[in-house]
C-alpha cells in the first residue's frame, strides 16, 4: 500500500548561497519589504511620535530617517545580492565564527522582541475590535495565541510563502493605508493638521531614536532578503519598500492619531467608522510582519543551534516570543525602540566596512573553515561603539546627540582603524 509522504518544507539555504535559478525581480523583494512596514507596531510608533511632536516634525522625522535608512540599507542589500548569502552567514566573515553567535543571539533577542509586540498589539486589536462589532469581551490571551500559531506555520516554509503571501496581502494593506489618509485627510485640512502643536511627550531626539529603532533592523536583515535579487538593480529597487512605505505607514498612524486623540491603532479606526476593514487589513499585514519577524529569527539561530532543524527552531522562538508577549512586553516598546538604535547600528556598520574595505568584496564559503573563532577587532569596535552610543543618549557624552549615527560611526571607523593596524 502506497502511503502518502508529508509535504517538504523547502530548502531555504540559510547556511549556504541562493543558487542564480531561484532568484527574483526586486519589485517582488520591495512588497516584502512594504508588508513588513505595515503592522500594528508601526502604526502605533507613528502616533506616539505624531502626537508628542505634531504632524510637521513629525512627517520629516519620519522621511528623513527613512531615507538615511535606505542609504544604509542599499549598501547593506548590495551585500546580500553579491554573495548570496544571509546576514547571519556575513557577519561570520567580520566577527569570526564565535564571535557571530553572540552578534546572533542578539539581534534574535531582538527579533524576539520586535514579535511578541507585535503578537500582543495584535491580540490587542483583536480585543477592540470584537468589543466593537459583537460587543464581546475577547480574550487577549487567546488573540495572542491564534495569532502566532498562525505566524509559525507560516514562517516555516521560508521566503518563497512570505513572498506569495506578501504578493495578496501587499496590494490590499497599501490600498488601506492610502484610504485612511484620504479619509482624514479630506475631513480636515493639511493646515489645520499641521498646527496641533505635540504635546511634547518626547523630545525631538527621542521621537527619531525611536524612529530609528523601530527601521533599524532592515539595514542589517537585509540581506536575508537581497539574496534572492536577481542582479545590484534589483536590490536597489526592494529598498524603496522602506524609503517609501515605512513613511506612509508612520503618518497612516499619526495623522488619524491626531484627529481622533488615540494612540491604539484599532481605536483609531473605529473613531473613523472604518471597524470592519481595518480588522481586515490588519490582520494580514500583522501576519505577513511577524512571519518575516520569526523567519528571520529563525534565521539567526540556525547559524547558533546548527545541528537543529530550522523549523524547530521556528517554533521554539515562536513559544518564546508568544510567552514574552502574554507577559506584557508592548509596555516597554519604546525603551525597547531606544535601545536598539544604540546596540543594532555597529553591527551593519562593522560588516560594510569588512566587505567592502578589509576583505575587498572577496566572501568565499570555501574560506569559511578557516576563519577565527573571535575577531577582536569586530568584538572591540561593536562593543566600545555601543558603550559611546549609551553615554551619548543618556547626555554623559556628546558626540551628534542621535544614537544612530554615534554608534555607526564609531564602529565603522574603529574598525578599519585595528583591521588595519593589528595583524
């Protein structure tokens, strides 16, 4: 008797390059990207930051680092798309192979991070949104749960369902987006908008180190993603997903803030009359956000926990991340926010320098046996960067005052000072 064989999770290369044949137009890669942008999380940094500062600063903030962002973010995609390989098979080549596991650990803490609130602001939203329609009290606990096990099945069959997935959802979220603009908009007029004064909840370095840190992980994930460009063009164009998705998202989410007076995306949309379809846009967008989240965790730690599964591995973050989230994490996003534009930045900053000023674009995996455990070089600039960085957003030091920039500039340029001075 004939028995019917499970379907098989394809071969995602997280360890080795993207073969030419399985690579895509950067348009496919920019939906991707796009989709990541759209998700509770954003919507919500979009009003605290609209609401603190008004809509002025606010929108340049909002572009302003989103174009810094996608300069960086450029390189970094260039990166992925000439070596085929995932961030976390790059930083081997700067870091060493000990040395990586750490860096791994933790951006995958911070992914983590990044899932379970976006998994509670979902389940949030959920709870708002029954109570609306049904008048019904939904568990948050519950709309935790379904919501991530709906993002596991999903993240376990890698890039080729995030992208299909992404290709349905996309359109609709970007449609949603631009409606809610139209609608608030039209009610009421730019000048008007723009002369709510903020109520100064955050100081105007504050609300773009929190810009920063919700948009720094796409520069150094970006890879992940860029490898399966088909050529550099391609992967310039995915980063528009960034340069222009992630503002519109951001003022999607302030300028109704304003209107409204709320901060909770799903109470914003109700005070709009628009219940019904923002419960179901969000939940796609939310979806495809925290697949590509757990996806790229997994990524992460598939370079740590090499002997396990990469789908065990996705769904033990998943319970993690789920866990984290049932204990309130979202409480902490900002102070989360702030702390990932000080310890994220140096990472890509030391890994651009490597590629394209120490090792001169030459990432071979036939090397990759021989490479060190730990290079100090890396472990010291990411370390003492990060330190100048704190002291800097805690006013210790004064350095450009913006985390962001402390931190990149000093990993960057200590790096290529003890690469090139210490043998």
């Amino acid at each position: 008797m004939n028995k019917t064989k499970p379907p098989k999770i394809p071969v995602d290369y997280s360890r080795k390059k993207v073969p030419e044949d399985k690579t895509v137009k950067g348009i496919k890669i920019a939906s991707i990207i796009v989709g990541i942008g759209v998700t509770l999380p954003v919507f919500f940094i979009g009003s605290e930051v609209t609401q603190a500062v008004g809509l002025s600063t606010a929108s340049l903030i909002f572009f302003g680092v989103c174009i810094v962002l996608s300069v960086l973010c450029g390189i970094t995609a260039i990166i992925g798309n000439r070596t085929r390989l995932s961030t976390y098979m790059l930083l081997h080549f700067s870091f060493g192979k000990k040395g990586t596991q750490i860096i791994n650990i933790l951006v995958a803490i911070t992914l983590l991070g990044w899932y379970a609130v976006t998994v509670e602001i979902f389940g949030q939203a959920l709870t708002d949104a029954f109570k609306q329609l049904f008048d019904v009290n939904f568990p948050l606990s519950i709309g935790i749960i379904v919501g991530s096990l709906l993002m596991t099945v999903t993240s376990i069959y890698g890039f080729r369902v995030i992208e299909r997935f992404s290709s349905i959802a996309v359109p609709l979220m970007l449609i949603f987006v631009i409606y809610v603009l139209y609608v608030t908009m039209s009610e009421n007029s730019i000048s008007t908008l723009l002369h709510i004064d903020g109520s100064n909840g955050m100081t105007i370095i504050q609300a773009i180190s929190a810009v920063v840190g919700m948009v720094i992980l796409t520069p150094v994930l970006m890879p992940d993603y860029s490898r399966f460009a088909r050529t550099d063009k391609d992967s310039l164009i995915a980063v528009l997903g960034l340069t222009v998705g992630f503002p519109l998202v951001l003022l999607a989410g302030g300028i109704p803030s304003l209107i409204t007076g709320e901060i909770d995306i799903m109470k914003i949309m109700i005070g709009l009359s628009l219940t019904i379809p923002a419960l179901f846009i969000l939940i796609f967008s939310t979806w495809t956000t925290n697949t590509a989240n757990l996806y790229s965790t997994q990524l992460t730690l598939a370079t740590v926990f090499t002997k396990t599964k990469d789908s065990k591995i996705g769904v033990a973050a998943s319970i993690v991340g789920t866990l984290m989230a049932l204990f309130g994490i979202a409480t902490y996003f900002i102070d989360f926010l702030n702390l990932s534009s000080i310890f994220i930045p140096p990472v890509s900053a030391i890994f651009i320098a490597d590629f394209f000023f120490i090792k001169k674009q030459n990432y071979d995996l036939k090397d990759f046996d021989n490479l060190p455990s730990f290079d100090a070089s890396a472990i010291i600039s990411w370390a003492i960067a990060c330190i100048v960085a704190y002291l800097g957003a805690y006013n210790y030091i004064a350095l450009t005052s913006i985390s962001f920039f402390d931190s990149f500039i000093v990993g960057f340029v200590l790096y290529i000072i003890l690469k090139k001075n210490i043998k």
